[in-house]
C-alpha cells in the first residue's frame, strides 16, 4: 500500500516522465529522492512541473530532484511542507519566480536551486528561514537587490549566489552572520562598497565577489576595509574585476591563513 509508504528513492535509474499527482496521497512519505535521471545517453529524466499536490505531504522531510529536466514554477504549495529539511533542485529547467511562500518552511536546512531558470528577485521571506545552512541560488537568471532579510539567517554557513544578475550594494546586514564560513557572489551585477563590517564574520574563510564589473555595472567600489585583518579564518578573498580603489590594507597581513589572493583589475594603488 504505496499511502503507507516512507521512503522513495529512484536516484539514477533512469526513469523519465511526469511525477503523478497521486503522490499527494501518500501522507507519510518522508523522503522523495528522484534525482540524477537525466542521464548523457540522452535521457531527459523527470520532466514537467512538479505537481500542486505535493503540499499534502505533511511528513515529508526531504525532496530531491536535482539532474532532471523538470520545467515551469514551484507551486506556492510547497510552502505547506513545514518538516522539509532538505529541497535539492539543481540542474532542472525551473523557469520562474521562487515562490515567496518557501520562507514558510521552518525546518529547512538546506536549499539548492542552483543551475536552473529562476529569474525575477530572490523572496525576502527566505530570512525566516531560521534552520537554513546552505543556500546555493547559482547560475539563474536572479536579478534585482540581495534581500537584506538574509541577515537574519543564524545558522547560516554557505551562501552562494554566484553567475546572477543581481544589483545594488551587498547588504551591510549580511555580516550578522556570524556562522557563514563560505560567501560567492561572482558573476553578478553588484557595485557600491565592501560592507565595511565584514571583519565581524568570524568564521569567513572563502569570500567571492568577481567579475561584477560587466554590463551596466562599475563593479565593486570604493576601498577594502581595514576590518578584513579580523577574519583570522579567511582562506580565499577574490575581488576581481571590479572597481575597488585606494590601497591594499596592510591588515591583510593578519590573515595567516590566507591561500588564495585575487586583486586584479581594479583601480588599486599598491
């Protein structure tokens, strides 16, 4: 009796089609894991939206559909699903807004969308995610201002919004986040200032925000903080491709744990 169900793992077997709307029956389905099915042998996998009904899966704790070739949006009833802990959507053809009703799901610890269509501005309402680790949103069609509603993230440790277009400054807020150890930002269309904050991020250890000086943007501006020599964990700092000025901080020399450096092509002095 498939509505006794817990568990249903199609992971690279190669099935393909629609998910039926008969899988809102199965009301204690904790796990729905059909990813990798879009294989190189030309198998598309899944494909079309993912059904409406999939709201009425009150137990369901994880959804996996990454490496399909799903289309459309996200019904807004996804938001239903207040025990998903993990939503993996990466690599599929999801070709609209993030519904703004994914900041309802409590018990979300990591969201990964990476690799699709999405476009218009990444909801605000994803800031109630209180249990959030990882938000992956790289490679969409993203645009519009980082919401600075990501500051209230307190478990955060990987934010990576990478290969958008997304404008306006990065948010003073995000350096609340005293968790985030991983923060990429490359790729987008982000100018004004380096929070000068940032050195508040504890445990920071890669920082990505290249190449955002392209299309109608000058990049990143302005100097890099002093406060960069309080982030004792940083491994990597890329800056790339911007329009940062004035001199390198000397407080650099703090960052013992610094690796990789990146400063080129931008306006600095020495």
């Amino acid at each position: 009796n498939l509505k006794e169900c817990e568990k249903i793992a199609f992971h690279d077997s190669g099935i393909g089609g629609t998910i039926p709307t008969e899988v809102g029956t199965m009301a204690k389905l904790e796990t729905l894991d059909l990813s990798m099915n879009k294989n190189a042998d030309g198998g598309e996998g899944l494909t079309g939206m993912i059904p409406s009904e999939i709201g009425a899966l009150k137990m369901l704790k994880t959804l996996a559909l990454f490496e399909n070739s799903m289309t459309g949006s996200v019904p807004s009833e996804i938001g239903l699903l207040s025990e998903l802990e993990v939503l993996y959507l990466k690599k599929n053809f999801f070709n609209s807004n993030l519904p703004t009703e994914v900041g309802n799901m409590n018990s979300l610890t990591y969201l990964d969308i990476e690799q699709n269509r999405f476009t218009g501005a990444l909801p605000g309402e994803i800031g109630n995610l209180g249990e959030l680790r990882e938000l992956i949103i790289s490679k969409n069609f993203f645009k519009g201002a980082m919401p600075t509603e990501l500051g209230n993230l307190p478990m955060i440790g990987n934010l990576a919004a990478t290969d958008n277009a997304m404008t306006g400054q990065i948010p003073d807020e995000l350096t609340n986040l005293w968790t985030l150890v991983k923060l990429n930002l490359d790729n987008n269309l982000f100018d004004g200032t380096i929070p000068g904050a940032i050195g508040d991020l504890e445990n920071l250890a890669i920082f990505t925000a290249s190449n955002n000086k392209r299309k109608s943007s000058n990049g990143l501006s302005g100097i890099l903080p002093d406060s960069l020599g309080q982030l004792s964990n940083l491994y990597e700092f890329d800056v790339s491709d911007n329009s940062i000025t004035g001199q390198i901080p000397t407080t650099l020399g703090q960052c013992t744990n610094l690796v990789t450096l990146f400063l080129h092509e931008n306006q600095l002095d020495g």
